[in-house]
C-alpha cells in the first residue's frame, strides 16, 4: 500500500517538472506527470521485490529521489528532441 507514496511523489515531481521546465508547449502536460509516477513505483515496486522492506531508508530515498532525477533530465532532452524533429519536418515539406 506504500508504494502509492512513491506514485503521488512521482507525480507530483513530474507535474511541478513540467513548469519549471522550459519549452512546455513542446510537450505534452501528462508527460511529466506520468514519467515521474512510473519511475518512483516502478522503483519502489522492484526494490520490495529484491527484499527491501519498508523500513530501509534506502527504499524511500531511491523511490522518492529517482523521479526527481529522472524526470529533470528527460524533459529537456525530450523538448530538445522535439524541436530537432520539427526542423528536420520543416525542411522536408519545404517551409523552413
């Protein structure tokens, strides 16, 4: 039941992420929210398997500081991305 700590927690960095970061018109607004969940249950998920319990600070530090970083460092190369697709696209169809 504690790993929807670590769901809200994702979420919420991703929602806040996705603020603070620049170039949010080149993404969508559930990106961030989404990534941010899936990785700090995802963790939380796999750390329990390997036999963590609850009660390991390590377990909480991980799954609640891996959506920070992970989620801070794919949105801008997620943006950045997108502007280098869109470039290409516009040459392509010949209006840039």
């Amino acid at each position: 039941m504690q790993i929807v700590l670590a769901l809200i927690f994702g979420g919420a960095v991703g929602a806040l992420a996705h603020f603070t970061v620049g170039a949010r018109d080149s993404r969508g607004a559930a990106i961030g929210p989404m990534v941010g969940a899936v990785v700090g249950s995802g963790l939380w998920a796999l750390l329990t398997w390997a036999g963590l319990s609850s009660s390991n600070p390590w377990l909480w530090i991980a799954s609640l500081g891996a959506p920070i970083v992970v989620v801070y460092v794919l949105l801008p190369v997620l943006a950045k991305l997108r502007a280098v697709h869109d470039q290409r696209r516009r040459e392509q169809l010949g209006i840039a």
